[in-house]
C-alpha cells in the first residue's frame, strides 16, 4: 500500500526505481525518512526518538485522558472509518482505540511506532506528514491530534492529507490555540489544584518538567482563524468546530484546545 514519498512512484519491497531511493525496515517498521534526508527535516528522527527513549506515555499530561480518548472515538465514528490514518500517532493510545478495518500511523519516531505496534495492529512507518507514503484517495478519515503545530511545512502537510483523503474523505485535526502566560498557569491550576487537589500527579509532572524537559521542534501558534485558513485554502472544507466553549460536553483539556472537523472539497 505504501507509494514513495518523493514521487508518489509504486515501490518494490521498499525501493523507488524512479528515485533511487531505498527505504530499509527496523523491527518490521518501514522508514520513509531514511538518514540521507534527515538534515533536510531537521533531524526529526533524531528529536522525536530522544523524547520517547526518554518518556513513556509522554502526552498523557496534555489532555490525553480515557475519556477524551473514548469522546475523540466516537467523533470519528461521525465519519465512515475503513481505512484510518493518524499523522503523529505517537505511542498509538489514540489509533488503538479508533474503530477501522484498515489502520495506519506515521511518526517521526520509531521508538514510538514499537510501542503503537504493542497497541493496536496498526500499519505502522516512520514519516511525516509533507511527505505522505500512501496514494492519492485512500483514506476515508485522517486524524492529527496536537500534530499541526509542529508540522515543518503546514501548507505541504495539508496538501498531503488532502490528497490521500477519498473524495467523500474527512479530516479531523486537533489543534492548540495561543495562550497567555496567566492562561497556561490558570490551565495548570485547575488540572492539579482546584476543584480537586491530585498531590501525586502534579508532582510527577513537575518532575517530568525539571528533569526531562520535552522540546518539540517547529511549534507554531494558531489561532482558530488561523487554523481554519491554513485548512480551507489546502482544498479542505471547515464543516465543525469544536471547543469547550461551544460545547461544554467536550473533554478537552482547556479553552484553547480546538477540534476542526473537515472534509475534503
């Protein structure tokens, strides 16, 4: 199923005729960012393998709790789910629990991929999103939670999802919005503080903050116009958005967590 990501050429047991490029396999997971082209991304193998060599279960602080894993599940179901990828899976908490018959992640990380791998049975490859290594309609939903703002190219990257999507396809991309230094603090608040004291997990967070810093490369700010734009002129069509404004229902971990739900035009 997998195309080169340069040329979009079909490949032969991982090799691009057309190319010249080989894409060599660790531990079954096919690598479309082999090391001749990491420079060119910034080494984002590198990166991401540091922080999940480092982490386990690294964004579980950030919003990524049993309940908004169940809420974005049956959000997706929204949308028919045969085939289902997720840029940025990271460790695979999501992609274990989307429903699919056909389920596939990228990460820049293969030290993630073999945990998403222990996950779910998940088609798995190391990539990223400006350079997709799937042919044109093949998915009948996409998803990237918290990926946006730290994709190296946005206006490729939304392209690319774009041209992967079937004509009926949808796209679902959580995002997080600007916050002040007072807003980050007040999130933080009410996470751990009030209304309910948990000792235990602001400590290990705290931990986490003063000896394992995580740093992410290209972080982006957005707002939701932004957001929408960057979408909409990629031949995406906004068709919902959601944050905990417009529906208090929704588990999202603060005011400015937004949820954009899309279609392909």
């Amino acid at each position: 199923m997998y195309v080169c990501p340069k040329c979009k050429g079909p490949l032969t047991e991982y090799r691009c005729a057309r190319c010249q490029l080989e894409f060599p396999l660790s531990d079954g997971i096919p690598c479309f960012l082999p090391e001749a082209t990491a420079a060119g991304s910034h080494r984002l193998r590198q990166v991401y393998d540091d922080i999940y060599r480092n982490h386990e279960d690294v964004w579980v602080d950030q919003g990524r709790s049993d309940d908004f894993l169940n809420y974005f599940r049956d959000l997706a179901r929204s949308a028919r789910t045969d085939t289902v990828l997720e840029v940025g899976c990271g460790e695979g908490m999501l992609l274990a629990v989307l429903n699919g018959t056909g389920k596939y992640g990228i990460d820049p990380s293969l030290q993630a991929l073999v945990r998403a791998k222990r996950r779910s049975a998940a088609e798995c490859a190391v990539a990223r999103a400006e350079e997709l290594p799937f042919p044109p309609d093949f998915f009948d939903l996409v998803v990237a939670v918290g990926v946006m703002e730290h994709f190296q190219d946005p206006d490729a990257s939304t392209a690319e999802i774009r041209r992967v999507l079937k004509p009926t396809g949808r796209y679902i991309a959580l995002i997080h919005t600007d916050m002040t230094p007072l807003g980050r603090l007040s999130q933080k608040a009410r996470e751990y503080l009030f209304p309910r004291f948990r000792p235990l997990t602001l400590l290990k967070w705290l931990r986490k903050k003063l000896l394992r810093p995580i740093s992410q490369p290209f972080k982006r700010s957005y707002t939701i116009d932004s957001a929408r734009a960057c979408l909409e002129r990629n031949g995406l069509a906004i068709t919902r958005i959601i944050t905990r404004d417009r529906e208090p229902g929704a588990p999202l971990a603060g005011a400015h967590v937004v949820i954009l739900l899309a279609q392909r035009r």
